[in-house]
C-alpha cells in the first residue's frame, strides 16, 4: 500500500530526517507525537502538499513522489475540517465530485450515500454555521471518502472535541477500517492508539524513534519518551553489576533492584509500570521480587482508582483499585511495603531521548 524510504525534507529550522514507512492495506496505523513533532508536515509529504527534499513515495507500488495531490488516490482531513461555510453541507459533500465534473446524478447518489455512511442525511440541505464539532467533522469525512481514496489521512480528527463526540468518532472510524479503509492518523494522544491502531509510531524531532504493534511499543519502550507516552511514571537510573549469573542494578539514591536475564547494559534506565508493582502493610515473604520498604507521600484520585506517591529515597508511583485502596485502609505517611518482579523492569540505555 504505503511505502516512505529515507524521506527528508527541511521547513525552514524544522526537518523531517530518514523516515521510513510501511503501511500495509487495511492497516489502521496510528503516528503519536508532540505538536511540532512532524506528524502533520509528515501527512502533507504523503497527501502531496509537500515534496521531499530526497526519499521516495510509493503507492501501491508506484512512485507517486512527484504526482499532484489530485493525482493521488489519497484523501485528507485536516484538524480544521476546512468547511466551506458558504455552502451547505450537500455542497460540502458533493464539492470534489463537481470539481471532477461528474453528473449531477451520480453527484446525488454519491452523496446521499456517503451522507449515509456518516449519519449525516437529515443535516444535508443544513448551512453549516452552527453544526456541532462532531457533525463538521463527519462533513469533512464524508467529503474525503466520497473521491473512494486508497488512503485516507487524519489530522488530530479527535482533537476538538468532547467525550462522548470523541466515542462516537471512533466507533465510525473502526467501522471504516473494518470495511477495508486503510487510515493513517496522527494524534498526539496515547489513548486513540490504545482504542484504533492496529500498528503505532512515535514521531519525535522529525525522526520515527519506535514503531510497532501497539502491545511491543507499549510493554518495551526503548527510551524514557516513549515510555511517558504510555503513561509510565517510574524511571530510575540504575548502574548494573552481574555476579554468579545474578545482575543487580543500583540507582542513584542507592536502591538494589535484581534486573532479569543478562541486560548487557552496565549504565541504564530502568523503566517500571505502576500496574506491576503490589503494595502491602506488611513485608511480603522473599518470592525473588524486588522488595522495598516506603512512605506514602501523596495520594491523588484517579478514574479507576487512586495513585500513590512513595518515597524510598527514590520516588515510585504505584496504582491501586477503590476496593484494595479501601481494605488497605491507606493513609499519607504510612509505611508500606512494595513489590515487583524483576521481569517487570524494562531496561534502556541511559542516553536514549
């Protein structure tokens, strides 16, 4: 389907450097990042708004790098929604197919069916000024797939609007990608991977740093960025030693961690999801997990709970649900004991971003 090799492209102090890309037909591929990340100067390279400064495109196996956007069997839809607000939304919808000239019957059905797909047939001779967020956005849908594009690019489609909107959008654009529409959309926000990608990348200072399925992006980041986006909070800087076939790391507040296998990085930074580490008022017995005595310092609440902040010298942040927050009758500056595997610790070099 897609194919991106070694693109780069500088905008002015800004570059898009080495990208490689490959996204297969019926993929939903999910491209997180920052704002000023890359990811809409990297949608405008594939829509062909922009053309690189070296690097190919391909499309189905052809080099469309040089080809006009009209010329390209994509289709976009950028944050804004770009609405035409002087005309209605039958006008919105059907303006690609008059543009190409095509007759006004076909211009009707094609839009009555696409109006369809969107839920949008009882807002079609509505002027567009005081649509909702949502209604807008499956305007712009709407007007995108009815030129029936190979590709369909999104920019922050979720963006602007609300939680339940944003429920409802997503439904509509799993569907899509159930139907055979492959989609690449950037966001900036962890949980539309989670909820719609099939495959991830996260973009960082014009660079693709990780991609993959979402669990091996996720459950293995490679750098502390990566890991933030998946919502870790526990980062330790760790100095390992082996002895006897057994590796030990030591952090910075000299902490000792047992690490699993043979890490092969003597400087590195372990990384450890709140969800591994159990919490207990009493000293659990030896298992061969790490153990670490702490004082509760912070309690917030959480959607699905409470988090805690630990004090051992190193800081730890650790989930607990309501009903085990509520028997462990936990209180700030009460001592606890934690507890994690050593398979738990995910250890990446110290001098990755």
């Amino acid at each position: 389907m897609l194919k991106l090799i070694d693109i780069h492209k500088r905008l002015g102090e800004f570059s898009l450097s080495g990208i490689n890309l490959d996204v297969p037909e019926g993929q939903y591929y999910v491209l997180l990042g920052r704002s000023g990340a890359g990811k809409t100067q990297l949608l405008e390279l594939i829509a062909g708004l922009e053309k690189p400064d070296s690097g190919t495109v391909l499309l189905d196996g052809d080099d469309i790098t040089d080809r006009k956007i009209q010329d390209r069997k994509i289709g976009i839809v950028f944050q804004d929604f770009a609405i035409f607000p002087h005309m209605t939304v039958y006008g919105n919808i059907a303006y690609p197919l008059k543009v190409r000239k095509e007759d006004g019957t076909t211009i009707t059905k094609k839009v009555t069916d696409a109006a369809r797909e969107m839920n949008i047939v009882h807002l079609l001779n509505r002027s567009t000024g005081n649509l909702s967020g949502g209604e807008r956005q499956r305007i712009a849908l709407a007007r995108t797939l009815i030129t029936s594009p190979r590709l369909l690019l999104l920019d922050e489609p979720l963006a602007s609007l609300d939680a339940s909107l944003r429920d409802d959008l997503k439904k509509l654009l799993r569907k899509l990608n159930r139907e055979g529409q492959t989609i690449i959309h950037v966001t900036h926000d962890y949980n539309d991977a989670i909820s719609l990608a099939s495959r991830v990348g996260v973009i960082h200072n014009g660079r693709i740093i990780q991609e993959g399925m979402v669990d091996e992006v996720f459950r293995k980041p490679v750098n502390r960025f990566v890991a933030r986006y998946a919502g870790i909070k526990n980062f330790f800087r760790l100095s390992v030693k082996g002895e006897n076939g057994i590796f030990t790391g030591v952090t910075t507040n000299n902490l000792n961690f047992i690490v699993s296998g043979k890490p092969g990085i003597e400087d590195c930074l372990a990384v450890l999801k709140s969800d591994d580490i159990k919490l207990t008022r009493e000293q659990p017995p030896d298992s061969g997990n790490n153990l670490v005595k702490c004082r509760v310092e912070e309690i917030i609440r959480t959607e699905f709970g409470f988090e805690l902040s630990l004090n051992a010298g190193d800081i730890f942040y650790a989930n607990l649900i309501t009903s085990e927050f509520n028997r462990l009758g936990i209180a700030e500056n009460d001592k606890v004991w934690i507890s994690f595997s050593p398979d738990s610790l995910i250890l990446v070099n110290s001098h990755s971003e």
